[in-house]
C-alpha cells in the first residue's frame, strides 16, 4: 500500500527524532524540484490535470478524481504519460505554457521493521515558490503491508500533526500560487457504478464521502462561513455511517469497527453546534422577526448565540485535535486497503453482486416503514424515531440510486425527502425545547422570550403535523424499484 499525508512543516524537524525511527535504516537525502506549468487562464488546472517537470521529464497527472475514478484520500495521484516534451504528452494541452509555481526540497527515505513488517517512510520537505510566494511543505510517503503502514501512520498522527492532506501536492502547488483553496475532490453523494461488487462499492463510497467530510473540516472548525460547512459536514458524515451500516453485515473487521466509534464520536461533537445553528436560523429568527422591537427576546438570542460559540469553540479544539487526524487516517486506510475485502466466495449461492445486495438491504429496510406506526399517534419522541427509519432508508436508496435509474427511483426519493424534512422540522421544533431548557427554561431569567418561542413552536408543530401525516401516506403507498 502507498499512502500519502501531510505534515505540518512545524512538526517537520521533529519526524525523524521520534522514537519510532531510533533503529531505521536511513537513506542518504537527495534534492528534488519540480516546476508546474499552466497556461495564463489556468486552463490546464481547470481541466483537473496538472503539468510538471522532473528531472528532465515531463509528467501529465490528475488533480482530482472524475466522478467514476477510485482514488481513496492519500493515495497517489494517477499519471496520465510521461515523456521527454511536453508535445509528446497529449494534442490537448494549452498553448502556450508557463511556468506558475516550483517545489525545491529534499526527499530523504528510511526503512522501518514493525511487528506487522517493513514500511519504506519518504519524507518530502521544501518550499512552494511562486513570483511572489513561499509556502513550506512537508509530506510523509508510507509504503508496505497494509496493516503495517496503518500502525505507522496512527502512532505518527498520535505524535505530530499528520493528516490525510485535502490535495497533491500539485493540486497544492497551483492553489497556493494563485492564493485559491485547492480543488475540490469530491461532494454530494456518490454515484456508484453498477460494474462494481460490494466490497468495491463500499471502498468506492467510502473514498467518496471521506473526501467530503474531510473537506468541509476546516471551514467548520474556523467558522468563518455561516453554518453551512457544519451542516454539510454533519451531512457527510450521516452518508458516510449510513454506508458503514449498510454494508457492515457483510464486510465487518475491525478497522471498520473503529471507524464507525470514531465517526460516532465526529457525529456527537458536530451535533451540538448544528443544533444551535438551527435554533437561531429556524426556530428562533420568525419569532424575533414577528417581534423586532422586543429587547427580551434580543436577549435570549444573544445568550442562545454565546452557547452556540461555546459548542462551536469545542467543536473547533476537536477538528484541530489528533482524535480527528487518526480517524481521516483510518478511513482513507479504509477506502484504499484490500486486505478487509471478503474471498470471492466459493459456494454457489454466494454472493457479492451489487444489484442482489442492494435489493436485500433496501427491500429489509423499506419493509420497515410500509404498515408501520401510526404517525397520529405518536408523541415528539415516536416522531423522532420514525424519522430515522426514514432517513436510514433515504440514504441507503441514494447511495445505490444508479442501480435502478428511472421514474420510479426518483419518486420514492422524492417522497423519503419529503417525509424526512416534515419529520426533521418537527424533530426542530422538539429540540427547541431541550436547547431553551439550557437557557433557564420558561421559570429561568429569559422566561417571557422562553415562553413566546414555546408558543411560536407549539402553533408551528399544530400547522405543521397534517402536512407531514400527508406526506407519511404517501410514503406508505411507494413501491420498490428494485423489484
């Protein structure tokens, strides 16, 4: 296995003086430069495909993954060609070509014996140059048996701060000249490609929403961007422990038993701020907007605002965290490892087909909502806990929607997202009075701007629960594609 990640340059000096490397072989350091080259607008870049020079040759390679592409967070980027010009490369380059930004560094290798066997340990350090800006690089390159590589990565991230880095590092390179983020690798759902087993489209999925998630970790942790990438995150990672769920029967070891804790605890530290988010956003904004001129209610949204920077500061020491920097280590590990993949099976009625394994799980979990509970009847907490039957059977119809492509997929999908936002809002509504009990509750200091929350969320869930029984019905009379 090869894995890539990057280290913060700070923590560079100290890699090597680590216990872990007290008894490695060291292989003398040598220089290394690399030039990229693009045309003035960028066309190169835009294109997904970056240009460099190396010691004479010319290398054309990806910069992020197409929509089809299995390229797991780490591993190394896909080569396209090699050649002596550029003009032997491809007919499509951009004309002409200039030089953006260089990499000047030393690569220096080691070899590491761990009890699970050799790992061969590049590690990459320099500068990124360009007209008029510098940028220090360190990147650790892991090469060796899986389980070996991944005992080495976690005990690196446990010491320094290593982590699954968000681009190569062209994709670095060309970003950090041009002071832009680095491209974008993947969002959204994935797509999966029906050619695929299941093993492969679990790795496929899981390479698609670890990507997600780790992308939108640092406009979450520094806040800086409304509540969207924490809502975006949180979405990610619901995809992403849906995906575990789904294929956990099938495919369970214990790596993936330690990413889901992980993900779990991810999940138990994102919902807090999100909670507030939609307090203030949701809940919170109709009933100041009702009433702009009352103070009380000014009041309660500035303390409901302090506790929300509260959660956000404890979300933000745990994004920056190493918890964090080993579970993105685990799952790109995850997505990218073969050694959890099940033998093909050897009697006859095993199976590893997608369609026949996607078919089970969906048919077992629509099965669950059909002539199921009586929404009437239910209380916030029932409501509750119908609205995760239903997401459970959103997520696991999206995530294997490209098998069944037609009318019929789309208007389950369109009727499980209808059910899930009423029962989501309402679920809002619910969490409203758990977030204002923090405050003081309606006896506390903020009590009159408690109660007139209250009232607005009592009035909203009554106009409200009509709509999401209709829509409940509805869900009740879908059929299932897949058959």
């Amino acid at each position: 296995m090869d894995l890539e990640l990057g280290l913060d340059p700070d923590d560079a000096p100290r890699l090597l003086r680590l216990p872990l490397f007290a008894s490695a072989a060291r292989g003398r350091a040598r220089t290394r430069r690399i030039v990229w080259y693009d045309s003035a607008d960028a066309a190169l870049t835009a294109s997904g495909r970056a240009l460099a020079l190396e010691q004479g040759t010319w290398r054309l390679e990806k910069l992020v993954p197409e929509p089809a592409d299995f390229w797991p967070s780490g591993m190394p980027p896909a080569v396209l060609a090699h050649a002596a010009t550029p003009e032997e490369l491809r007919d499509d380059l951009p004309a002409p070509l200039a030089p953006v930004v260089a990499f000047t560094g030393r690569q220096r290798n080691l070899v590491l014996e761990t009890e699970r066997g050799t790992v061969a340990v590049g590690v990459l350090s320099g500068a990124l140059r360009a007209v008029t800006q510098e940028h220090h690089v360190t990147r650790v390159h892991l090469t060796g048996d899986e389980r070996a590589v991944l005992q080495v990565a976690l005990a690196l991230a446990a010491e320094l701060r290593l982590a699954v880095a968000l681009a190569t590092l062209a994709g670095a390179a060309l970003s950090s000249a041009r002071g832009m983020n680095p491209p974008v690798r993947r969002l959204g759902a994935p797509t999966l490609p029906d050619s695929l087993n299941a093993p492969d489209a679990f790795a496929f999925a899981l390479a698609h929403l670890t990507d997600v998630v780790l992308h939108f970790a640092p406009a979450a942790a520094e806040d800086v961007s409304g509540p969207e990438p924490v809502h975006q995150m949180r979405v990610g990672l619901r995809r992403l422990r849906s995906t575990i769920t789904v294929f956990r029967p099938l495919l369970d070891c214990p790596e993936l038993q330690a990413a889901a804790t992980g993900l779990k605890i991810l999940g138990q530290r994102l919902g807090p701020t999100r909670d507030w988010d939609v307090f203030l956003t949701d809940t919170l904004a109709p009933v100041t907007a009702a009433f702009p001129q009352d103070q009380r209610l000014t009041r309660l949204a500035s303390a409901a605002a302090r506790r929300r920077q509260q959660c956000h500061a404890a979300l933000r020491e745990f994004l920056e965290g190493a918890e964090f920097r080993r579970l993105g280590i685990e799952l790109a590990w995850l997505a990218g490892a073969r050694c959890w993949h099940p033998a093909p099976p050897t009697e006859p009625d095993g199976d590893l087909s997608l369609r026949g394994f996607a078919a089970h799980i969906l048919d077992r979990r629509l099965s669950k909502l059909h002539g199921g509970d009586d929404l009437a009847e239910q209380d916030a907490a029932g409501r509750h806990k119908l609205r995760l039957r239903v997401k459970r059977v959103r997520y696991a119809v999206e995530l294997f929607e490209s098998l069944y492509p037609g009318k019929p997929t789309r208007r389950l999908m369109h009727r499980l997202a209808e059910a899930q936002d009423g029962l989501g809002t309402l679920n809002d509504l619910s969490v409203a009075e758990t977030l204002l009990s923090q405050l003081g509750g309606p006896a506390g200091r903020f009590g009159y701007a408690v109660g007139l929350v209250l009232g607005f969320t009592a009035a909203h869930t009554t106009e409200l629960l009509p709509r999401v029984m209709r829509r409940w019905a509805k869900l009740q009379r879908a059929g299932k594609p897949w058959e």
